[in-house]
C-alpha cells in the first residue's frame, strides 16, 4: 500500500493498481510557530516544504515569504517548526489525519488557493498484474469515485509529464453521475499561474485529464514545462524504421535521416549491424532481439520502453528487420503510441518478402507465370494470431510466399496439397537473403521440405511457393541455388 500521489504515473506490465480506497483529505495544510496563519506569518518567515508544487504556491500567494526545501518524514518536519529552526511547514492534511496530528493544523488551505497534488489524500494497494485472486479480493475496498477523480488527475501529469520536478496541481471531484477536474501549473520564475478545468463521465476519467492537459497547453504551459525543466513539451517522437533485409546498402535514406536524428535505438535480431553505424555515437542502443519463441523483451514490455523513451523527450528509432507494418508488429507499437498521444513516424522499409527473391533471380510475378501474389507468414497461429487459411490459399494464387515458415515447413506443404495444388508445383528457399550469406534451395512442394533438411537450411529464410521459383535457377544474379 502506498500514498497514490508517490505511484509513478506511468504502469509497470508486472503491477496494477488493484484497488483505491475512499479518499481522505486532498488538502494541503499549514503547522506553525505559535499556531500562525497563513496570512499573519510574518514577513520573511521561513516555511518549509519538499515539494515544488507547494513551493510555487506559496510564493505565488506570498513572494514576501522564505521557502526551504526540506527531507524527512512528518515527525522530523513538525520538529523543525518546534524548534524553531522553521515558522512553518506545509505538508497533506491527510497525513496528519492518519497519524493523529490534526490538532497541530494551523491552516487548512482551500483548494482552490492550494490545489493538492494529482492523488494526493488516496492511497493505491498495488497487486502483482497476473495475481486475479488477489485483485479480485481486492476489489471489495476499491472506492470507484475515488479512482475516477485520481486517475483524471494523474492523466494530467502524464500527459504534461511533469513528475515531481514542474508545479502542478490536479484536483478531481467526483458524484454518482459525473466527474469535474481541475488543474493548474506555475511557473518558478515569473510566479505566473495557468489553470484550466473541464468536465465529464466517470468513465471517461482519462480522457478527461488529457483534455485538461490540453487545455492548459492551449493557455501557455509548454513555456511553463520549458522553464521548469519539464520534459513533455519537447516530447520525443518514435520512428517506426525499417532496416530492410539484409543488405545494409537498401537502407532507405529516409531511414538514414532518423537514424541520424536518434537519441535512442531500439533493434531487433534481423537489423544488421552495420546499419546501427548511421547513428550517433551517443545514442543509447537497446537490443530486443526476437526470434520464433524466443524473446528478450517481450512486446509489452517494448511498447512501455517506447513510450518511456519517447516522455523523457527523445528521438526513437525503433529499428525492425524487412518492413515495421509486415509482420513486424509495428502496427501494435504504433497503438501504443497512439493511445498515450506520442508522435510517431512509419519509415517503411524494403520487405525480404520482395528483396530474398529477388536477390536469387525470382520475379514474385511474371506475364508468364504469375499475376497475383500472397504474403504470409509460417508461424502466426503459434503466436495467437490469426490462422493461415492454407488450404483455401492453395488456389487463390499464383505465388505464394511464406516469412518465418521453415520450422513448419512439412505441415505447410501437406495442407497445400490438401488445398490442390500440385505436389510438383515449384519452390524456392532463401536463407539469408541479400547477404553474403545468402543461399537457395529450389524443389517441388511434396519434398522441399527434406530437400531444405538436407541442405541444412535454418532461419531467417523466406519461401517462395509457385511457377516463377523456377526462375530461380536461370535467372539468379547474386548467388546459384542448390537443390
């Protein structure tokens, strides 16, 4: 259980908040020397606080005022005041209240003088995500209005991303029927103040807070963030990049210019190497190496170092083998994205679906062979996606080629023949193609697969099923095929 305004904003994929309780007071509270408001502290009386956001606060209200960063827990703070080392600390009236200290309260702020902390007053019971008979359990103490108002408040400072370093105040108030939200931002250096509010459902908690946020961007907080060190307002922008195949020299330039550009690199195991040289070398490189069943970070937990990557203000290159939107997942990726309003740019690159075959002499179509093409890929079913129709593509067209299909590659001829076609009908293996490693294999459908055996074929291979593999042994440029 934790104080809900000291949870990140941003998720974790291993926890979620499994329950809010009701809300104590969000208010902000004064303890002083001689019991003092705030208004009859005396000129260059020193109050103490830990938080920016108070501190903005008060020296808007009061620039006659000293204000001191402060450490330690409520204890070692009212300490201060007893001593006199401090004529003031401002501190969470809800604090107080749990630890019995409401009779030392001088002054409790209104909110709309001293707007609280986004969550502040709550407290967050944090459960492990895949733990559902703890979250379920927990949900008997969840306070729906409760959340409602703190995630609407929390969804401000994400979207602005201020975090503890920039002054901003949220506040949600929440009935049986709709949600109003309030918040403001302030600037350290010119004591300016920019508020704005909105209302809205439950529901629609989120949103709301993004409207907020919008709202005050509107009204001239990105100089605010700017000058207190915020992050947001020179958010960062993701670039879906594709590597291409292979070969380093059908990097697009488009490509070449993001990666020039990047802060950060994010690749998979299919990005050559060569091609990270483009970058800066100052720019953090960060390999998620995918392979089928093996993952070294799994795709939630890519999209969250996106977004992370790209709140912190920096230029990602997300660099994916082939194509980012050819089952590259890039399309998921830029979902994520998308839903915590982060700028993102598809670089498409040259697909090995296209590139393999052509670097071992086959034409995908051909006025002779082939006037229709399909693209799919061998392993889909296996990673929850959606099956691959084989036997009702055997004879929608004249090409077929298969992407991550040679671990499956005697099942997948079986059920196209199963389909119709013809078990003499040929095909072509490319492994590694646009390499220099790059090798073919070329045979008929009822035996590639232990052709393909024989001649040790392994992955990254691309298959190309169809009349125009024959091409292959007559027109190949780069390297011979085997058979």
């Amino acid at each position: 259980m934790h104080s809900l305004k000291d949870v990140p904003t941003l998720e974790t994929s291993e926890t979620v908040i499994a329950a809010v309780p009701r809300r104590s007071s969000p208010h902000d509270a004064l303890v002083s020397r001689g019991n003092a408001t705030f208004k009859d502290l005396p000129r260059g009386a020193v109050i103490g606080t830990g938080s920016l956001r108070r501190l903005a606060q008060v020296k808007f209200l009061r620039a006659d005022l000293q204000v001191v960063p402060i450490r330690g827990n409520l204890d070692t703070r009212i300490r201060k005041v007893k001593r006199g080392e401090l004529d003031g600390v401002i501190v969470a009236e809800a604090g107080l209240e749990r630890m019995g200290l409401q009779d030392l309260i001088a002054e409790r702020f209104p909110i709309e003088q001293f707007t609280p902390a986004a969550g502040q007053g709550a407290l967050a019971v944090v459960a492990k995500r895949d733990n559902e008979k703890v979250i379920k359990m927990l949900s008997a103490i969840d306070d729906p209005p409760t959340r409602a108002e703190v995630t609407a408040e929390r969804s401000i400072v994400l979207a602005l991303e201020g975090g503890c370093r920039v002054p901003i105040g949220a506040i949600g108030r929440a009935n049986a029927r709709a949600l109003s939200l309030y918040g403001c931002i302030f600037s350290l250096k010119t004591r300016e103040k920019i508020s704005a509010s909105a209302e809205g459902a439950l529901e629609d908690a989120e949103d709301l807070g993004r409207k907020v946020a919008r709202l005050l961007l509107e009204k001239g907080a990105k100089k605010i963030l700017r000058q207190n060190g915020g992050k947001n307002m020179d958010k960062g922008k993701v670039f879906l990049v594709g590597a291409g195949p292979g070969d380093p020299a059908l990097l697009t330039l488009k490509a070449v210019e993001a990666l020039k550009a990047a802060d950060v690199i994010v690749y998979d195991r299919l990005v050559n190497e060569a091609i990270l040289e483009w970058a800066p070398k100052t720019a953090e490189k960060i390999y998620v190496g995918k392979s089928a069943g093996k993952h070294e970070l799994p795709q939630e937990k890519i999209n969250e170092l996106l977004v992370a990557k790209a709140l912190e203000g920096k230029k990602v290159v997300r660099l994916k083998g082939g194509d980012p939107f050819l089952f590259g997942r890039g399309g998921e990726e830029a979902e994520a994205l998308a839903e915590k309003r982060i700028d993102f740019e598809v670089v498409p690159g040259v697909t090995s679906a296209i590139a393999a075959p052509a670097y071992a002499g086959i034409p995908l179509t051909h006025r002779d062979y082939a006037s229709s093409v399909a693209i799919v890929t061998g392993h889909r079913a296996e990673d929850g996606g959606k099956i691959v129709k084989w036997t009702e593509l055997a004879r929608a067209v004249d090409t077929i080629v298969i992407l991550m299909g040679i671990e499956r590659l005697e099942s997948t001829a079986t059920k196209l023949i199963e389909g119709g076609l013809d078990p003499n009908t040929p095909v072509a293996v490319i492994e590694q193609g646009t390499t220099e490693q790059q090798r073919s294999v070329i045979g008929k459908l009822g035996t590639i697969a232990q052709t393909a055996k024989k001649n040790g074929v392994k992955p990254p291979a691309v298959i190309v099923i169809g009349n125009v593999a024959t091409l292959g042994e007559k027109l190949a440029w780069f390297k011979k095929a085997a058979h």
